[in-house]
C-alpha cells in the first residue's frame, strides 16, 4: 500500500467524528483462529493467536494492532491475494487456473447448485474479478468473485450440466480441472440454494421486481414505469431515512410534513402517498411511522394507480419496502457512524444457518440512533430490532417468519416556520432557519410493532402458492402544539396545545397462485388471489390544553407554566375491513409483444363512532379497478409499452341530502420506453396522464357540507437511469416535468398548481471506485438533487423557491471493510422542502444545513 493511501486512511480513521470506534475493529477477524472472537474487542490470549512470519523468516505470536500501519498491514497479511486468472481449454475439458505472487491457497470443497459448479475459496481476496462467456462448448460461464468474509468463489455454469472439477494445489495458487457434467445431475436442492445462496451486490441496478405483477417478471417485460433503488445506493449515500433515498426517485417529492416529524408522506405523480406504504408487497397503513433503513433490502418505487394488485389506495404511486431475509451462507456486520448534530448510531446484521443441514437460516437486525437538530432543542432517539426466521421445509416449500419493533422519541416538536420572515418578505426582518416556536417539554413517541409470515409452495415446475400475512400495531403518544394566527405586526403567532395517545392495528391477509401454462403458440403466467384486510384505529385520548401563550417569532420566551386542565374534544373509534379478488394474466403472444390483462373487485367497509357524541356512521363501497397494458421489443435491448390504469379510494361522510361519498377515483394512461443500455444499466423514459376525481370540494347551497364535484390533474415526463456505466462508475439519476393542477372546484380557482409540487425535479447521483493497483477501493462521489419552485398552497398564494443542493462522498472499500466520509449540503444553501397543508403559510419547513457523517463498516 502506498503513503498516499496510508495517508488517506489514517486521516480517515483519526476523524473525531468518528471518537474510539475504531478500538473495537483493531484486530482483522480474518487473522483470528476459527472460533474465537473480536466482538467488543475481547481478542483471543497470546497463547491462542496464529503464528506469522515475520521480515526476518521467524514466526512470533500474531499482537493486536496498536497503529494504523500495523491494522492496514495485518488485514493485507490476513489473506492470499489472487493475482490472476487464466482460463485454458484441455482435451478433457477446461482448465481454470488461480494465481498468486506468493502464499498458497486451501484446496475448497465443491458443489453444485443448478447447472453450475460452485466453489468458496477461505482466507483469499482477488485483485480483479473475472468474468468469461462460453470459454469451450457446454460451458456456459466461468465467474470468480470476491464474497463477505476473507472468501473467493468460483462459479463455472455448464449449458445443460453442473461441470465436474478435480482441484489441486499449486506452488502458486489452485488448478480447477473441468469437464462437461452429464445432463440430469443438477444438485436436488437446487431452488432452495438459489434463492438463499449468500448476500449478493447487485450494484445499482436490479433488473426484477415483484411489486408490479406479483411474479419476478424483468422490468423492462412491465407496462409501468417501475424504479428500484437498491441497498448499495442508501450505503454510498449514507442514508438513514425513507425520504433522503427517495431523493433519487424522479416524481416523487417530500410531501407537507417535516422532514422531522415522527411520520412521513411523500408526492408521487402529483398525488400524496405515505399512508399506503407496501412492506414486501402487503399495504401498511402504519409503516411510515417507521423509516429505519437498516434491515431494508431496497425500496421500489411503483409509479401510477395500483389498485388493481394491492386495493384501495394512493392514485400517483406506491412505496414498496422489501426487507432483508435470511441467509443460507454464514453473513456478519456491524456498522458504526457518527456526525455533527450529535449524531450517533450502530447497526449489527447477523445471519446463518442454524442447523448443519441449512434448512434452518435466521437473521438478526438491531439499530439505536441518537441525534440533534439544527432546529432549536430539537432532539431525537430511534431504535430497531427485528429477527427473521426461514424454514426450508422440503424442496417446494418454504417458511419464513419475520418480526420487527421500531421505537423512536422525539423531544421539541418542529411545526416549521412563517412563511413571513422564510420565503417571503417581513418587516421585522429574516426569521432564523433554527428557531422552534414550540415547548422544549413538547414530545412525540412512537412505537411500531409488525410480526407476520411468508409461505411458499411450488406444487409443480409451473404452479406455486404464496399466502403472506402481517401484524401492525402503532401507539403514538404526543403533547404538542399547533398555529393560529400571525398578528397583524408579523410578529407574535397565536399557538394553541394538545396531547393525544393513538392505537393502530392493522391485519393484512393475502393469499394467490401463480400459474404457466399455454393455449396454443400462446403462453400465459396467470396470477389469482385473495385479500382480506383490516385495520382497528382508536384516538382515545384527544384534549386541548388551553393556555399556551402565543409567541414572539423574534425573540421567543418559552413558558408552560400557564397550561390549564385537559379539556376532552375527540374519542373516535374507527374500523375498516375490506376485501380485494385479483386476477391478472401476463400474455406473451410472441417473443417480443407481450400483453397484460388484470382486474380486482373490492369491497371496503369502514365503521366510525364517536364516544363523546355517543353517534356511530357506516359507509361501504364497492369499487372495479381494471389495468390494460402491452409491450413491444423491436430490438432485444428495448422495450415500447403502454398502458391504462385504475384506482380507488374511499371517502367517509355524507352530503347535504345525506348520501354517502363516493370513492375517489385515479384514471392513468402512460406510454414510454425502457432500455437495456447494457447488462449492467437500465433507463426508463415515461409520458403519462393521471386524473384525480370525486374530489370533495365546498357546496355551494350550503357551506357546511361538501360535493364531489372536484377534480384534479396530473401530466407529465419521466425519466430515470441507474446502473454502472463502466466497471467501477455506478450512477442513479432522473428527471421529471410534473405539471399538475386543480381542473374542476368551488373553492379554488381552476388552473392552480397543485400544493407542494414542482414543475421541474432533477437528481444525479454518481460513485467511482478503482479497481485495481495500489489505489483499489478508494472511490468518490458527487449527487445534485434540484428542486423548482413549488406553489405553498392550493391558493397559489405563495411560493417555495427552487434550490439546488449538492452530495459528496470520499469512501474506501477493502474486502470485508469500508470506511467513508459523506457531505449532504456540501455548499451550505438555504432551502425549503415543503410546507404543511394544515396552515401552510405558517408551516414552512426548511431543509438541512451543512452535515457530515463519518462511517465504519465491517461484514466477515
């Protein structure tokens, strides 16, 4: 290793950000014997260390690192290094060979997992992967890569066999002796080792997703523009919430609450969604009060109306969680970063299997964070824990059971600021970014509990059944505050207090088969299900506290000292229970025009009664929603689709006459193109026009009431492109024109913008790691995210203005450590993310200043 890189790490390591976290990694696990631990920084006794060679040809006791040098030296030492990697046909097959400068490699044990011979090399690294198609007939692959943990694998894929291979040790590295395997000798187990053979790195671009059919169909065989943002993204960008991953979604903006507020929402397509989060693919109306990233695999983003696969919900787009599942292959890692703000947090994932067989794989996720605020007295604690279980029950079936509980407290509640004094002018001058204009004894705490299962049967090559079902429960205790007027000086804020307790619960049951088969030339994956759904939500402590003084916005004094009794104002107990029948045929009519046809009919109840008013009301709707959609690949690489989609979403309470609303409804025609620019990146470019109607808006017989005579609309372009460019050089970017507006109301005037939406969006995320001499590992990145001026409310009253922020990261891979430093705001600009839609010129949220974030990671 180099001085410069020497200097780099030792810079990095020293950051005081970063304090004595790095004490506990001092010594590399790969230099300990099997069995003993580091954890804590408990490192074996003399007696017990290897011996190693040193300078001078004699062996002494492996000593734990007391420098930088010595820890950099001892994790080089602590493997052979791969120099090279020759591939040579034979008379009897092939031959692979693994080189090496010095040091000799274990001889590993082989196995066969599909068509393909496997390989896992201990205590090795690789200076370059290496990757070569077809190197002789009936060898489709030859692939040898770097795994967690000090590993080497060597993967060779026969055509219509797993190969055989006899391995041997050589003065300088291993020889694989290959030959065609005999079709029909694919390992029994296959599926199983497929699915959970170890933690793979996609990179940015994951070419599959479920959420848009249920079935891992490619995202370029789907009629909707579909966007995943994988884990290697939130790792290089350092993100530890929902929303800053979201940034990297073209269309999709932060919505009228904080940025933070114990919850979030976001705009997709113009349209609000956040209360209708997927987690793997089940609707959750209590997840985004939780967005701890740490046991989350990838987030997609599921653009347009989508009621026919998940029932009623928002009409501009899902959010899909997926979270991590467990591993076949032993995995290990710990996270530790620190920043300013006093930010700290810790992250462990621990996963293996529990029995010799593999049949038995568990996962373990915990998280604990604490942090400030720029914004005055503003602090926060979230913690995670989630164990996940899978079973293997046989070769067709498989169980998984997955618990998670999230709980975070949040002291200082941010409400945001005036909109006098922020992004519009105000005599008393500008209001400070970081002035709170609640209590410091205003809290907010929230915990999330979520249990369920996942069941898996495959009845034949062509058939399988999955029948999914989650637990959510949410409680969310608050005393907190919210505006009422700006004084005529536009200096005082009339501010009024509440406390609440909230219970969620919510039951989601879903159940489906998939199916292949062909009419004809015709072939068909059909998908045919069941949804039964059910949420309990009670508000059973709802009280003003009256009192609260209003507040001086330029030199605020902060007293609860005049805080009354509770004064009881709301007792709700509410229940929806609601049933969706699916049914949805994916049709390939030919090898490059495929066709897709679903419909779900919904029943959705909900039932209302308030215990003050001892008054109860019942609505229930029944709504169709259709998805019509097709796909043209002129070329292979490209696909032209089109599509037409329908949503629905129920409204409570009646009209003037007494009748019960009826849902709101979301029409959407899209058409684009996707292409494979290459294996490794994937662009998606989308025109389309939503209609938002049945929107409530004032009656103008009678102001008390309202109608559903409102309607709202959004059209736009899109476009997003994510993958690597070239070995090394990853990016994710996009770009989107939203042009949304209310088309029909009685209130607002027609042609306004729609609150919170820009017109122009625009985000560039890009990382470049050297692969390979002295420098290998070191990488960089850079992101722009620009948003454009925003209208603050529906009465186009006032704006947001445009910003542009810029992202940087320095970060240092090597085998099984990264180290990294990460900048957000990196020019320190003043910007506003949105404003609340319930006093929105009183509640502009200003977006973070300057941050850095100091960050040790290390997988085994």
């Amino acid at each position: 290793m180099t001085v410069e890189v020497r200097a780099i790490v030792q810079l990095a390591v020293t950051l005081s950000l970063l304090g004595g976290a790095v004490g506990v990694w001092a010594s590399p696990a790969g230099a300990q014997e099997e069995g003993e631990s580091s954890v804590n920084g408990h490192l074996p006794s003399e007696e017990s260390q290897p011996l190693i060679t040193n300078d001078q040809g004699q062996q002494t006791h492996h000593q734990p690192a007391t420098t930088v040098e010595e820890w950099v030296a001892q994790i080089e030492a602590s493997h052979t290094q791969i120099t090279a990697v020759r591939v040579e046909a034979t008379e009897t097959g092939l031959q692979v060979i693994l080189e090496t400068e010095n040091g000799s490699l274990d001889v590993p044990e082989t196995r066969s997992v599909g068509n393909a011979l496997i390989a896992d090399i201990p205590n090795a690294a690789i200076a370059e992967e290496f990757s070569q198609a077809e190197p002789i007939e009936g060898i489709a692959l030859v692939n040898v890569t770097s795994l967690p943990g000090d590993r080497v694998r060597v993967a060779i894929t026969g055509t219509d066999a797993p190969p055989v291979a006899e391995v041997t040790s050589e003065a300088q590295g291993l020889a694989f002796a290959v030959r065609i395997g005999d079709a029909g000798t694919a390992a029994e187990d296959d599926a199983i080792q497929v699915v959970v053979t170890g933690e793979q790195d996609t990179g940015y671009r994951v070419p599959d997703a479920s959420v848009g059919t249920r079935t891992d169909t490619p995202l370029r065989d789907i009629p909707q523009s579909i966007q995943v943002l994988p884990q290697e993204v939130f790792r290089d960008q350092q993100s530890y919430d929902v929303e800053q991953v979201l940034q990297n979604a073209p269309g999709v903006v932060q919505g009228d609450r904080s940025p933070r507020y114990p919850y979030t929402e976001f705009f997709v397509r113009g349209f609000v969604s956040g209360t209708e989060t997927l987690v793997n693919g089940l609707p959750s109306t209590v997840f985004q009060y939780r967005d701890v990233l740490s046991n989350i695999e990838r987030i997609e983003v599921l653009r347009g109306p989508s009621s026919v696969l998940f029932g009623p919900g928002s009409l501009g787009g899902r959010i899909n969680v997926v979270t991590e599942r467990p591993l076949r292959d032993p995995f290990y890692s710990i996270d530790v970063s620190a920043g300013n703000f006093n930010l700290y947090n810790g992250a462990i994932d621990l996963s293996g299997p529990l029995d010799d067989d593999r049949t038995l794989l568990y996962r373990f996720n915990a998280f604990a964070e604490t942090t400030d605020s720029f914004i005055d007295f503003y602090e926060r604690e979230r913690y995670l824990v989630s164990p996940v279980l899978t079973w293997l029950i046989d070769e067709q079936t498989e169980l998984t059971v997955e618990t998670e509980y999230v709980y975070s407290a949040i002291d200082g509640i941010d409400n945001g600021l005036p909109a006098e004094g922020t992004v519009l002018p105000n005599p008393n001058g500008e209001i400070p970014l970081d002035r709170n204009l609640g209590e410091p004894s205003f809290f907010n705490n929230t915990e999330t509990f979520r249990v369920g299962y996942d069941f898996e049967h495959r009845f034949s090559e062509n058939w399988q059944m999955r029948s999914a079902f989650q637990f959510f429960l949410y409680n969310d205790e608050a005393r907190g505050f919210f505006y009422g007027d700006l004084s005529d000086d536009q200096r005082t804020v009339e501010r009024f207090a509440a406390q609440y307790r909230i219970e969620n619960r919510a039951y989601n049951l879903d159940n489906y088969v998939v199916g292949e088969f062909a009419t004809g030339s015709i072939q068909h994956q059909l998908v045919v299900g069941l949804n039964l759904f059910r949420q309990d939500f009670t508000v059973p402590f709802d009280n003003d506290l009256p009192g609260l003084e209003p507040i001086n916005i330029f030199d605020p004094v902060y007293d609860v000292s005049t805080l009354g009794e509770p004064v009881p104002v709301r007792r709700l107990d509410r229940q929806i229970n609601q049933l969706g029948i699916y049914l949805q045929d994916q049709i390939t009519l030919t090898e490059n025009l495929k066709l897709l046809l679903g419909g779900r009919f919904d029943i959705a109840g909900q039932r209302e009664e308030n215990l003050l008013e001892s008054t109860s009301q019942f609505q229930q709707d029944t709504a169709f929603s259709p998805r019509i959609g097709i796909v043209y690949q002129p070329l292979e690489p490209i696909s032209l689709y089109a599509s037409y989609n329908r949503s629905f979403f129920p409204q409570v309470g009646t009209d003037a006459e007494g009748s019960a609303f009826d849902p709101e409804r979301g029409t959407q025609y899209e058409i684009g193109v996707k292409a494979d620019i290459n294996d490794r990146l994937f662009a998606t470019l989308a025109l389309y026009h939503l209609t938002r109607t049945n929107v409530l808006t004032s009656d103008l017989s009678d102001p008390r009431f309202s109608v559903q005579t409102g309607e709202q609309r959004s059209r736009g372009i899109e476009f997003d492109i994510s993958g690597e460019i070239l070995p090394g050089w990853n990016i994710v970017a996009g770009y989107a024109l939203t042009d949304a507006e209310i088309t029909e109301d009685n209130f607002f005037e027609e042609g306004n913008e729609l609150a919170g939406i820009p017109r122009h969006t625009f985000n560039l995320w890009t990382t470049y790691e050297i692969q390979s001499g002295d420098f290998r590992g070191l990488g960089a990145g850079i992101g722009v995210f620009y948003v454009g001026d925003r209208q603050g409310d529906l009465e186009n009253t006032f704006e947001l203005p445009s910003y542009l922020r810029t992202d940087a990261a320095l970060f240092y891979n090597r085998d099984n450590f990264r180290i990294a430093l990460n900048i957000r705001n990196l020019f320190d600009i003043e910007y506003f993310l949105s404003a609340n839609a319930d006093n929105p010129r009183l509640g502009v949220h200003p977006g973070e200043p300057l941050s850095v974030v100091g960050s040790i990671s290390w997988q085994f």
